[in-house]
C-alpha cells in the first residue's frame, strides 16, 4: 500500500473530517488542496462543525457561498508546513484569507 502523505488525501479517509470535506467540495473554490503545496490545515471536526446546527451552515452552504469561501480559507495556512514544534513558538498565523489568527495554547503543557 501507498503512505498517503498530502492533506488533500488525509481529508478524505478520515471520517472525523467529512463534515469540513463536504464543505471543501461545495464551497465553489478550486481544489485548493491539490496544488503545489506546502499547506497546514486546520482542520475543524465533525464535532466542531456540528455545533453549527442552528442553521448557520446551511445559510453558508445555500446563500453565502463567499463567507463558505472565507471560512475554508481562514483554515488554512499556505505559506508552509507547521510542526507543533514552529506552531507553539507563533504568537500568530496568517491564513489564506488574509487574516491574522492568534496561536494560544490549552489543555496540559507538561513536556515529556
């Protein structure tokens, strides 16, 4: 078997991700993950999305396709690939959208 290695064959194998895959497919952008990369993604999950269900991805999905576009975008990062390693040493990130996006971290900061 093949390693699959690019984000734009990770997506779809992985159904923790079929929410935001769906997203991908339909928000009327290009295949912006099979281009030349590097790209870090990140990637909300079904959970996450899930709490959209007042209507708000929907509205997206059926009215708004630009503001789709735009939260697509806002996940992505396309001037490299990020270890968590760089990541934590980022006070920010500019994402495709052209928005600057604080890195904060939570949870357990033990090093092991």
């Amino acid at each position: 078997t093949t390693l699959c290695r690019s984000i734009g064959d990770i997506i779809p194998r992985t159904e923790a991700f079929s929410t935001f895959k769906s997203i991908l497919e339909n928000c009327g952008l290009p295949p912006i993950l099979e281009g030349p990369g590097p790209f870090t993604v990140f990637i909300p999950s079904n959970a996450a999305l899930e709490q959209l269900r007042d209507g708000r991805l929907i509205y997206l999905f059926t009215q708004v396709k630009n503001k789709l576009q735009e939260l697509v975008k806002n996940h992505i990062f396309s001037m490299a690939a990020v270890t968590v390693d760089k990541l934590i040493t980022m006070p920010r990130i500019s994402t495709m959208a052209n928005e600057m996006v604080p890195v904060s971290l939570s949870g357990d900061r033990k090093s092991t």
